[in-house]
C-alpha cells in the first residue's frame, strides 16, 4: 500500500463494532485499510431480533463498503503481524505506519451479507417448525433469545438451561430476578445450576448433569465465545497477551510499550464488562489519539479511556419490556423496553455510521 493523503496509513484488523467504527472515523484523515474476514458490519445486539424477525437483519447488516467510501477493505483473517506490516491468511502484506487490533472473539459467520441473510432466514425456519426449542445458556444472548422467542411465538414450549446459580450473571442479582420473573410469566422453563451434554442427543432428548431428560426439537447454543485472539501468539505481539488471550493495553489504548499500535473492544485486558457501547466509546478515545498523534500534537492532548465503575446494562425481553441495571437503580418493564428493546439502538448505530436510520 502506497502512502497518500497525509502519508499516515492506519491498518485496522477487525470490522466489528469498534473497528468499523475507527475505520469510518478516520478515513478521511488518514489512508485507512480495514481487514476483515466478511464483507459486512453486523450490529451484534440485534442479531437475535433478526432470527425471530429476518427481515429486521436488512437494517442490522451492513457492508463495509457503505460507510467506508475512501478507505480500502480487504475481506481476509490476519495471520500474522511484524513491526511494519499486516499479512493475510492469503498473502497479502499491507504495510501500516498505525495498527488498530479490535478482533473481538472468534464468530464464525458467513462472508458475505446475502449468506448471513439466508443464516437469519434458515434459524427463523428452524424456529418456526419446532413445537419446543432448549437455549444452552442463561447470559444476556440466552435471555434475550428466549424473550424474543416468547413474545413473538407464544405458542412454543421453551427450556433455557444455565449452568449457573442464577440468570445473568455479570449483573446484579435483583436484575436477574426480574429476568427469571419475566420469563416464567411466559411459560419459560428455567433451569438452574445445569448443563447439557450436546454430544449425546437422541431423538431430541437432551440430557442434563442432574439426570433430567429434556426433550426439543432444536437447540440454540448461547454461550461465550473464545477471543480471537489466538494468531497474535506467533506475532511480535505474543508478550503483550495476557494468560487469558487479552491485550495488554495503557490508559491511552495502546498495546503496553507500543506508540503505533492499539488495541480495543473485548479483545483487551480493560477490568470492565465487554458490552458494545463501551467499544464505541473506546473506539472514540482511539480516533481522538490517533488523530491528535498524526497531527503531530503534543502527549498532553491525548485522551485516556476511563473504565466503567459500575455495570450498567440492558437487556432486552421481548419486543416491549426490558430489566435494566444502572449504578444506583434496577427497573424492568415497559421503560427501559422503551429505551432499547423497540429499534435495539439500530437507528441509533446506523447514524453514527453515517448511514440513514
């Protein structure tokens, strides 16, 4: 990649919520490449609306093209990274003068947005033919797929089992208690403190660690993802991982010891919930310092990124209600279901890609 423009060329390896964000922020500043191994942005948060509303993914998925109109996009996974230069899983080498790192964890989705449409369609299918599901999982994904099952196919027999002692776990436990409340008055079976051996389903009979046979006819696995973290340990990145495959970064978001390279989103060690309006704001603080540094500007403009205190969240049940945590209040029903669980901030986001709501 020549340098033009500026002469800054920004690689940003990643085009979830925080990549795509800084690569649409900075691309008129800088000669701007985002790599990504799909050719489209999906808002993760509504991804679940989208299974049981296909036609909602329309809005919620976006190629990179459409608000990256002066950058380049190379559809590829990264596989390794040297001081000066990106590689691609098909060999390309794109040289940077400034490295963004925002590859989240490891999703495996399809290519293009078309086949990630037809995915929607396919699970909604799935949905729609079975009389009972069992979700694998009782996070904010679990939850919040049983909502929307609940609510827009009442008719359904749903089983959610979750290997914890309660609901929701990364908040507090009076939010998970109006989570489980709210489900149950849907007819929601909920079961704690268990697993399911995925591996040995007969006929739709699902086995649990306390012996209890569930029967399904599917399933929805709705649990943690690893990070995609794992090709940085060949890199000359490979001592700034931590043991649990995160990137260590400063208060400014630079990887630790490293002025030219960033790193945001799940993927970093920041001691706070991983939630995605805190990647945008990371995002934020990578852009204003990025900035400020091919301006030439002094370190005392930099920016630093201050972790959330207190876990605030949202979580959608259904098309109308929500529970929502905040530092000194936690509330469910038709409030903050006003808040989030109508659009799922999709307008909100595709605004702040440039794009019309």
């Amino acid at each position: 990649m020549e340098k033009r423009g500026n002469g800054n060329r920004v690689v940003v390896v990643g085009g979830g919520v925080a990549g795509s964000l800084v690569a649409k922020s900075l691309q008129f500043d800088a000669h701007v490449t985002l790599i990504d191994p799909k050719e489209y942005f999906e808002i993760p948060w509504a991804n679940l609306r989208a299974m049981v509303e296909p036609t909602f993914a329309e809005r919620t998925l976006i190629n990179h093209r459409d608000y990256l109109t002066n950058g380049d996009i190379v559809t590829s996974t990264v596989v390794n990274v040297t001081e000066t230069e990106v590689l691609t899983a098909d060999g390309c080498q794109i040289a940077y003068d400034y490295l963004v790192i925002a590859t989240g964890h490891a999703d495996h989705v399809p290519k293009t947005r078309s086949e990630r449409l037809d995915q929607y369609k396919a699970e909604n299918q799935k949905i729609k033919s079975a009389n009972s599901i069992l979700i694998v999982g009782g996070g904010p994904t679990g939850v919040e797929l049983a909502g929307e099952i609940a609510v827009d196919f009442p008719e359904k027999n749903i089983t959610l089992v979750h290997k914890g002692s309660r609901l929701l776990e990364f908040i507090g436990a009076k939010a998970a208690d109006k989570s489980l409340n709210w489900l149950e008055s849907r007819n929601v079976v909920v079961k704690l403190e268990q697993s399911v051996d995925l591996n040995s389903v007969t006929d739709g009979h699902y086995q649990t660690s306390h012996g209890e046979t569930i029967e399904a006819d599917c399933h929805f696995l709705c649990i943690g993802k690893p990070l995609a973290s794992a090709w940085l340990r060949e890199t000359v990145l490979k001592n700034d991982i931590d043991s649990q495959g995160r990137i260590k970064v400063d208060e400014l978001l630079r990887v630790k010891g490293r002025n030219n390279i960033f790193a945001l989103g799940d993927i970093t060690d920041i001691p706070e919930i991983k939630q995605g309006f805190l990647a945008q704001k990371q995002a934020e603080v990578v852009v204003k310092n990025l900035k400020v540094i091919m301006e030439g500007g002094r370190e005392c403009r930099l920016v630093t990124y201050k972790p959330l205190s207190s876990v605030l969240a949202i979580v959608s049940l259904g098309r109308k209600d929500a529970v929502a945590q905040f530092p000194f209040l936690t509330i469910s029903g038709r409030i903050p279901g006003f808040i989030k669980s109508g659009d799922l901030f999709v307008g909100k986001t595709r605004k702040q890609m440039g794009l019309t709501s």
